[in-house]
C-alpha cells in the first residue's frame, strides 16, 4: 500500500484566531466597556449612597459642576500639569537620549539606572520623595551638609512652586521610555546625512535643531502624545506626595473626582469623569493631530 508524503489537510477555520480573541474580548468588555457605558448613563441621574434609589436629572449634574468654581479650578491645574509633563519629561528624556547616544559599556548601564524608575510603583516613588522633600528630610539634610548649615525647605509646601515639585517628580518617574523611545529614533538616522552637515559647515547645535530633531518627529509625537494622556489621568504620584495639598494647589481633577466619590456622590464624580474624557479629547487629540501633521510636512 503506497504511502502519501503529503501533510495531512486541515480544515478550513480549524485554527481560527477567535478562539484566542474572544477571551480577551469578554475581559476587556466586563472590565473596560461596560463600565465606560454605565458612566455615561450615571452621569445623567442623582445616584449617591444618601438615596435608595436613581432617578434621572437630566443635565442638573453638568449645570451644577459647571458653576462649580472647585472643578474649574482642579480642571485648570489638570492641564497645567499635563503641559508641564509634557515638556519636562520630554526634555530629560531627549537629554539622555544625546547624553547616552554611543554605544559604551558606561552608557549602556545608565540607561538601564535611569529606566529602572520606569518600572517601579508610581505610588512607591511619590512616597519616597515625599519622605526626602519634607523640611527634614533627606534633600535638605544633603544641602545642610553642603553649605554647613541648618536647611528647612518646605519644598512640598508652597501654594505656587509646589506643583512644579510634582510635576518634575512624575517627569523624573517616565523620562527613561522617552529616552529608550528617542534613542530609537537617533539610531535610525543614516550617518552620512550628519556627515553631510558637518561637512556643510552645520554646528552640533544647528544639526540638532534642523537635522537630528525633524528626523525623529515620530518619536517626538509618540512621547509627546503619551505624556499628555498619563499626566492627564494622573492619581498616584500627585497622592502619595501633597494628597492634592497645599491648600488645593495640586488638586488634580483625578484627585476630586476620588475625593467626591468617596464623599458618596458618585453620579458628580461619573459626571466629573466624562469632564475630564472631554477634556483630553478637545485639548490632547488636537496637539497629537498637529504634530502628526508636521511629521508628515517634514516628510
């Protein structure tokens, strides 16, 4: 009896994907969809844990919160906040990105020493530098030593410098995936275009801005872009060092969105949420469009 040397034939669909995805699809929509749903329908109703049952109100929460001078104002420090992140943690990041560039043994291990904050809890890093920037904390023990005298720097207590504090914290925390992100995008520029430059008489300098900069657009957006949605749905850094203090100056709209929550209003802090969707909708998709459309100009 011949033997065929040929593989046997599966059915067409017998190793379909979908039993792979379909797995992921109910987790993400127990987890994710449905309560997405549930907060645009929440929104709309008087749903608190004073009341035994929920009744629709319409457009009261909104009208109400939007009289609110407390949201206005936690809104206006959410997207301070953001911008500042946006800016810092992509300046450290391209920083290091040129400062660790070369490929030496020293270089390579300061990039795994700056990535390591990368990976730690965000709220473990904001509770040690809350416990270094306290008036005698480590940061002020070191300068005392340097300068040979008693330091007291409230440096987490100042109603106009401190959201700056946090906001370089959360840019120290994620400045190492902008410099992994930029040192891709370096390494992808062709050597004989920087060789052209030099030769046209360009400064480093001058080659940076006009050259090494607008060739990595890409990786600019892509940090840009993930600076502005973390720092905009920001909670644990900002928590775990001021809780929102001093006196509200770092109140984020995360942080009273949890702190209405907690009070028991829950239909205001849902409302609060969809504020702060439309707020990332309206101010960082249009930053993302506009640098997406200068790569593409520069392309």
């Amino acid at each position: 009896m011949a033997i065929s040397g040929r593989a046997p034939r599966h059915r067409a669909g017998s190793a379909h994907p979908w039993g792979f995805v379909v797995p992921a699809f109910a987790v993400l929509a127990v987890f994710f969809l449905t309560p997405t749903v549930y907060n645009f329908i929440y929104a709309f109703t008087d749903w608190s844990s004073f009341k035994t049952a929920i009744n629709p109100v319409g457009l009261e929460n909104f009208s109400e919160l939007s009289a609110s001078g407390s949201l206005r104002r936690a809104l206006v420090i959410t997207l301070i906040y953001a911008g500042g992140v946006a800016v810092f943690q992509n300046l450290f990041g391209l920083g290091l990105a040129l400062l660790l560039e070369r490929d030496t043994r020293v270089n390579k291990v300061a990039r795994v020493v700056f990535f390591i904050p990368v990976i730690m809890s965000a709220l473990a890093v904001g509770y040690v530098f809350q416990a270094l920037l306290r008036p005698e904390g480590g940061l002020n023990q070191a300068l005392g030593l340097l300068i040979g005298s008693p330091v007291r720097i409230a440096w987490l207590g100042s109603t106009t410098w401190t959201l700056l504090v946090v906001i370089l914290i959360h840019s120290w925390k994620w400045m190492g995936m902008s410099m992994l992100v930029y040192l891709a995008g370096l390494k992808t520029i062709d050597s004989q275009v920087l060789e052209a430059a030099r030769l046209d008489g360009a400064s480093p300098w001058q080659t940076l801005l006009h050259i090494r900069i607008p060739l990595i657009a890409p990786a600019v957006t892509f940090n840009v872009a993930t600076a502005l949605l973390g720092s905009m749905n920001s909670f644990d850094i900002v928590q775990a060092t001021t809780g929102g203090g001093p006196g509200g100056s770092t109140e984020l709209l995360n942080l009273f969105i949890f702190r209405t929550f907690g009070q028991g209003l829950y239909a205001q802090a849902t409302t609060m949420s969809l504020v702060l969707f439309a707020a990332v909708v309206v101010l960082a998709f249009p930053v993302i469009g506009m640098l997406r459309r200068r790569e593409r100009s520069i392309a």
